[in-house]
C-alpha cells in the first residue's frame, strides 16, 4: 500500500513512528511555513523534527531536536553577545549548516533534504511541501511576526488577529509532491496545527487541489480533544481565525478533501455534527503516549 503522510512538527512525528513501522510504502511531505533564517542557516524545523523522529535519534523530552545533543555553540554565541531565544544543539546546527550550504550551491531544499534524510539513515522519502519560500506570518497588535517569533520568541502571548502565508501566491508544489498525492493509495494527515502546519500547505499553489483530486482515500487524525489541542497554540489560532477549537472546527477546515476523520472517543458527542459536512468519522483513543499508542494508530487510519 502507497501511503502518503501530510505532516506538522512533534504531534505529527508520533503517527509517522507509527506508520514507519508499518508495512507500507510510506512518503512523508512536511510543512516548510516554519522555515526561519536564525545566524544566517536556514532552519527547517518541521522537516527535520520527521528526519530525527524517522530516524530513531529524535529528543524523546521535546519531541524537536537530536537525543543527548549539547549547547556550547549557543553558549557561546551568547556569551558573546548574539541572540538565542531559539534553541538549537550543536548536532542540530550541522544538519542546518549543511543544509544551507547546499541550497547555496544551487540545489533545491527537495535535493538537499533527499540527501540528508538518506545520511541520517531514514529509509522513505521525505518531501519539503515545496521549495519555495513560504512563511507563515502571525499577526498580532505589535505587528506581524514570524510563527517562531510569536511561539517561541514570544512565548505565544500576543494577541492574535490573523494569520497569512507570506510567499504562498508564488509558490507552488514540486512534481515529487504531486506525484505523492495523487500516486497513493492513501493520504494521512497527520495530528498537527490545522493553522500553522497544514494552512501553509493548502496555501501553496496546487496542494489543495491534488488533494481533493486524488483517487486516494483521505483521512485525517484529529488534533484536539474536547475543546482544546493535546499540546500548542492550534486553539488560540483556531479562534483566531473564527473557528471552533474542536475536532468539529478540524473537520470544517477539512472538509473539502478529508473522507474520514478519527476524533476522540471523549468527543463521540460531535460525530453527528462531522458527519453532517459529509465527512466520515470514526471515535478511538487518539492520544499517544507509548510506541504501541502510535502503532495501533497509524494502523487504524490504514483500515477507516
Ligand atoms: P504546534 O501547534 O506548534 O505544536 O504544531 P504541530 O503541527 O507540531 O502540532 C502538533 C499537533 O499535534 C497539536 O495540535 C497537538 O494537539 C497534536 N498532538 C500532539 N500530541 C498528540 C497526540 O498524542 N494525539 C493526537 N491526536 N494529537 C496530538
């Protein structure tokens, strides 16, 4: 089975344990509007938290990030004066040093992840949603501001009065993508911010409509439980952008290309309300706390 998994940052990585481990033909295309410059390397948090986590090297505490890395170059370049509010571990500054010097030398960040995914040892494709530059931008009374600005820098505290993809009318999706989408035999969309990790993806020229077009079922597992995400800032994003913070206003943003949505069994109340936008829904124990969690839920998006 050619499975194809639409995917966010930490929430996202666990269903892909899951489905890695899975006898499938498994490609992963990641958010790139998280994409931040930080000291002149070009940072790719979403697509490296799947390279670790796919990798088996993943920080198990933070869910970003390479197991036992240190800090010193950080240190340092706060020692002597430089900004840090963004974490990054030695191990971590190498894979974006090189990174960086490869999109410098012309190739594309497809190429370039290819050839880092394959270093790192993780065994199917992993595909940057496009190679392009897209930058999800949150919009607050202080102006607007990159979403790691507003999330990390920031702490999430601002106000938020929009959110916009800035590049997304110039970007489009690469042919490896679309031949991912509308190639498989099922597209997973992976638990992640409906707002910052898929929005910046749908935003991007032609992702939206080979998703909708695809011959493949799609479904979805909900990020939310009850009235709130199981971690992150998708709920104020959510009612930001006049939406309910519930697996209801998920499937509502979803609704023009997801076939079945799994929400969870707390919210069995809202299944009527799914499936009233023509959408399939099926309740199970969505949080995953344990590789067995991971597992049994990958399988169960493979059979809905
Ligand atoms: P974030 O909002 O900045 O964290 O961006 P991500 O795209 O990384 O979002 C991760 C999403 O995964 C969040 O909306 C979480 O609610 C969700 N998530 C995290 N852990 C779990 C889990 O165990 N199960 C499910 N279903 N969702 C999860």
């Amino acid at each position: 089975m050619k499975v194809t998994a639409v995917a966010g940052g930490t929430g996202s990585a666990k269903l892909l344990r899951g489905l890695q481990s899975l006898p499938v033909d498994l490609t992963v295309i990641a958010n790139v509007g998280d994409n931040i410059w930080i000291h002149r390397l070009y940072v790719c948090p979403d697509v490296d938290i799947a390279m670790y986590t796919l990798a088996g090297i993943a920080n198990p505490k933070t869910g970003w990030g390479i197991k036992g890395d240190t800090f010193s170059t950080l240190s340092q370049i706060s020692r002597i004066g430089g900004e840090t509010w963004f974490k990054l571990g030695d191990r971590d500054l190498a894979t974006s040093a090189l990174r960086t010097g490869m999109l410098r030398r012309g190739m594309t960040l497809t190429a370039v992840t290819d050839r880092l995914r394959k270093s790192f040892g993780v065994k199917c494709e992993l595909l940057p949603a496009t190679d392009q530059n897209l930058e999800t931008r949150i919009d607050t009374p202080l102006g607007d501001m990159h979403l790691q600005e507003f999330w990390v820098r920031e702490k999430g505290e601002p106000e938020v009065t929009g959110v916009h993809y800035r590049g997304a009318s110039r970007a489009s999706i690469t042919a490896e993508v679309r031949r991912a989408l509308s190639g498989a035999d099922r597209v997973v969309i992976c638990p992640a911010n409906p707002i910052t990790s898929i929005g910046p993806m749908l935003a991007i020229s032609g992702f939206a409509k080979e998703l909708a077009g695809s011959d493949a079922r799609v479904v979805a597992l909900s990020p939310m439980v009850g009235e709130a995400p199981f971690s992150g800032p998708a709920g104020k994003l959510m009612k930001a952008a006049g939406r309910k913070a519930d697996s209801v206003g998920i499937a509502s943003m979803y609704q023009k290309f997801v076939d079945c949505i799994v929400v969870a069994s707390e919210d069995q109340a809202m299944k009527k309300r799914i499936e009233a936008l023509g959408i399939e829904c099926v309740t199970s124990e969505t949080m995953m706390k344990s590789r067995e969690d991971e597992r049994r839920l990958a399988r169960e998006l493979l059979k809905v």
